[in-house]
C-alpha cells in the first residue's frame, strides 16, 4: 500500500536533502535498507525516481527510510511543515528553494510558463539566458577546466601577454584584424537611454574589426582581441557571438543574431552561452591561474596593481573569483542609478537587484550603491559590511571602484569576500565575532568602528588570505547593509532610505490574535 499522493508533494526534497546532510549516496542508503529489511529494501534506482517525485513509496518503504534517518514517518510528509529543514544550505551557500513537488517544476510546464513569466516581467530571453549561465557559474564554483585548458594550450601560460603577443597569437590562428572608426551614439536600454559604443565584433570566419579607439586603451584592446581569439578557437569562428559593446543592453553585450523576440528562443542560450564561452576564455588566457595566483600573492590581490601590466579592474577582479584558493567572493558591475550589469556569487550573497534590472528599494549603504552616488567622492575604498538576512547576521568585506567604460558612461566594479568562513577557519568564533560588530553597528545608527576583538581576528584573517583591502577596510566605519531600504534592520532608517507605511499581513493577524487573548 502506497502513501496518500497528496501527502508527498515534499517527499523527495526532504530525502534528499536529509540523505546529503548524513552524506550518503544513494547507493550507501540503498545498503542501509537492505541491512535492516531485505525484502522491502529500495534499490538505487527506486531511490533516485523517490527523490525525483516520480515515485511514491510504499507504507513499508517510508517506514525503512524513517527508521533509517531515526526520524518519525510523518515528519517526510507534507502535514510536518519542516520546510525550512530540506532548504538548508552549506555555510557560505544561499538557502536552496526545494523544486517539489515534481509536476509543478516538470520540463513541460516550465516550458509554458517562462515565456509568460518573462514577458509579465519585462525580461529578455538574452538576460534569462544570462541569469542561467550565471547560476550554472556559482554552482560550479567557476570552474570549468575545458576552458582553463584551452586557453593555456593557446598562450602556453605566459604572463604578462602585451598586445604584440595578442595580435602574434591571433595571426598564428589565421586571424586577419582590420581597424574602424565608430562613435559613441545614444542607445536604448529597456526604459532608459545612454552612451553605447561598438568596441569590436568578429566576421567569419577569420576577420577580427577592431575600433580604433582602442588604441588608446590596451587594456581593453587585450580583452577584445584574447575573447575573438577564443571564438576562433572554441567554435571555429562560425561568428555565433555577440559583438564587444560598452553600454546597451544590461545583462550582456548587445544583443547579436537575429532578434528573439518575448520568450526563451534557442539562440538566446547559443549566443549567452558563446559570450560567457569566451570572456572566460579571455581571462584565463590574460591570467592562467598558476602564475595569476602568484602575482596575486605578491601584490596581496590589489587591484591597482593590474594597471602596471595591462589589465582591465574588471578582468582583475572576475579572475581573482576563480583562481583564489578562498572560495567565497562575490563581483558585482552596476550602472547608476542602479543597473545590474554583470554579478558572480561564489558566496551566495542576498542581491538587493531584480533580475538583471533597476533596483526598486537601494540600501544606501552597499559600497556599490555609495560609490554610485555622485555625492560620494572617493574614485575607490573598502568597506565592512554586516548583512541582516531575516534572522542570520552576515559579515562580508568588499573593495569598490568608480570607473567609466569607453563610452564615458559612470559605473561601479565591485569585488568583496564572505569573511565569516575565513574567520573560522582560522580559529575564531565567527558567529559571536559578527554578532558583536553587528551589536555596535545597531547602537551607532548603523555604522560603528570594528570592535578591537573582531578587528584582530579580521585582521589575522586577512593577513592569512593575503588580501590588502580586507585590512585597509578595518580604518573605516562596518556598516550595517540590507537587501533593500524598507526593510532596514537600524533602529533609525539610513539616510536615503524610502520609509514604508505598507504592514505585513502577518503583523495585522499577530494584532489581531493579541486583541482576542486579551477579551478572553
């Protein structure tokens, strides 16, 4: 006899989130089974359509999986509302959104209800397809080794390349590069318009077309010559890849191919996923990880220290994400008044954006948010920030620059670390040491100098990591941040901040249920 369907919408997730967490396979929970009942043991593939929600246990079955985790057989069913249990995650990580029950989140109906999803939105399928990659990114903890490899094949792991070495191994490729005169013109972005100029795109099969004003900037001219470079050599130079554009659209370069029109096309994906492709390519051609990471250890991963060989603060700070041996940054690349351009999240850090638009609600304390004020008139700086994300308090430190991309239009490059596992990794009691910079942040309107006792310990952890920026940080006020202004965990909003009148339904039934205990 199998268990009531409508009791086992949650099943799945909670198995296997529960079998992760007791790190088991499914083949050791299998045997795990089989010890303690043979006959009604599920095999590894019943397991996995279990998990999946293609399959509903029998009564016997659920018994076994329960007396196997010590959990009572009601707790795997959807009457124990232990949600937030299956949706943990590992520490540095964002919660995980359990995807049960299974029909709800089938091949099927995702493909009928994105489409409408991004057109209720206002979504492009080019930024959908940018938003899936940049998720598949996190999930992998950027490595993608092809990549690595392909790169290093091509420019044998030298380091510094200069711009003869780019043009040397393009020709070497059989690539032909021919210059342009182009402008900077006004382009539309969704409701907005600003200053976009075409930096380069490429022609099949071999023809490379480069703007002549960058010449001027060599730093740009090595990233767009080293990504065309990687379109020739991951994909042929078929020219399914979008062309190099400062400004325009957010998400991405400007769109290149044929239109796509509302929904989720195939060639949004090919062409996100080509862009992605090579801009990787080109960082890790500009940077192969070995001598990168050295060159970071001797200059303690300042950024200031890539102009003195030619690179871009953006490709410093995207490759420092990937060939650090700390797992946990996060880059953001934000337009004013508060565009998402470009975001990787190694440490799961809550977004104050949209998907790949304005944000609505700016807590004007994220560094990237100051820096994108024209009131704040520091071009760089580091700074500490304590993130309240409902009842978890998280610490993180990041280093900001104001830059203008080659149209002049202002934007801020942001590259930061979660120093909470940094901390305990070196011995420190993490979670007390962000409680009490948090506690003197609260009691000083939002921002107060580090507590002495977690300023040694950042301090010490920085050194560890060798990260100059961390420590530069420490001279500044921590401030308290928050995923948006209304809800402001200070006990005084920040300046800047939009005061809400709006009440959560779950305050007015809390009211309510007070107002009925007390006419009892």
């Amino acid at each position: 006899m199998s268990v009531p369907i409508r009791l086992t919408h949650f099943l799945g997730a909670k198995l296997r989130a529960l079998r992760k967490r007791n790190g088991l396979t499914l083949e050791e929970l299998s045997a795990r089974c089989i010890q303690r009942d043979p006959a009604a043991a599920p095999s590894v593939s019943y397991l996995s359509m279990i998990e999946s929600g293609k399959r509903v246990p029998s009564e016997r079955v659920l018994e076994l999986l329960a007396a196997v985790f010590q959990r009572d057989r009601a707790w795997f069913l959807d009457a124990t509302a232990d949600i937030d249990a299956i949706a943990a995650a590992p520490e540095g990580e964002s919660r995980a959104m359990p995807f049960e029950p299974a029909f709800l989140f089938s091949r099927e109906l995702l493909q009928k209800a994105i489409p409408e999803l991004l057109v209720q939105t206002g979504t492009t399928g080019r930024q959908f397809a940018h938003l899936l990659i940049r998720a598949h990114q996190e999930l992998s903890r950027n490595d993608f080794p092809d990549l690595e490899r392909a790169a290093e094949a091509v420019g044998k792991r030298a380091f510094p390349l200069q711009v003869e070495d780019l043009l040397r191994l393009c020709r070497a490729h059989g690539l032909e590069i021919r210059w342009y005169r182009a402008e900077p013109v006004l382009a539309r972005d969704s409701d907005r318009e600003l200053r976009s100029v075409l930096r380069s795109f490429y022609e099949p099969p071999r023809t490379v077309y480069l703007n002549e004003a960058l010449r001027a900037q060599p730093a740009r001219l090595k990233f767009d010559l080293a990504s065309h470079l990687g379109h020739r050599v991951l994909h042929g130079g078929d020219g399914v890849k979008s062309p190099h554009a400062t400004g325009g659209e957010m998400g991405g370069s400007p769109a290149g191919g044929p239109p796509s029109g509302a929904g989720l096309k195939p060639q949004d994906l090919l062409y996100a996923w080509r862009d992605f492709e090579c801009s990787f390519f080109a960082g890790a051609l500009l940077c192969p990880k070995v001598p990168f990471r050295r060159f970071l250890a001797r200059e303690s991963h300042r950024i200031e220290a890539g102009e003195r060989i030619g690179l871009t603060p953006a490709v410093m700070m995207r490759r420092m994400t990937k060939v650090s041996p700390y797992p946990y940054w996060h880059f953001f690349d934000a337009y004013p008044p508060g565009f998402l351009r470009a975001v990787y999240r190694g440490n799961g850090i809550p977004l104050p954006w949209g998907s790949l638009a304005r944000v609505a609600d700016p807590c004007p304390n994220w560094a990237v948010f100051r820096m994108l004020d024209a009131a704040e008139r520091a071009p760089h700086g580091s700074q500490i920030s304590v993130l309240q994300d409902g009842e978890r308090a998280l610490l993180y430190c990041c280093h900001s620059r104001r830059e203008r991309d080659m149209a002049g239009n202002p934007h801020v490059l942001s590259v930061g670390i979660d120093l909470a596992p940094a901390l305990a990794s070196n011995g420190a009691p993490a979670e007390q040491l962000v409680a009490d910079i948090a506690e003197a942040c609260r009691k000083r309107r939002g921002e107060a100098p580090v507590p002495p006792a977690a300023a040694a310990a950042i301090r010490a952890a920085a050194r560890v990591l060798d990260i100059a920026w961390v420590e530069d940080a420490l001279a500044g006020p921590a401030r308290i941040i928050c995923p948006c202004s209304s809800g402001c965990p200070r006990a005084e909003p920040c300046a800047g901040a939009r005061v809400s009148r709006a009440r959560e339904i779950t305050d007015v039934r809390a009211e309510v249920m007070r107002a009925i205990r007390r006419a009892r």
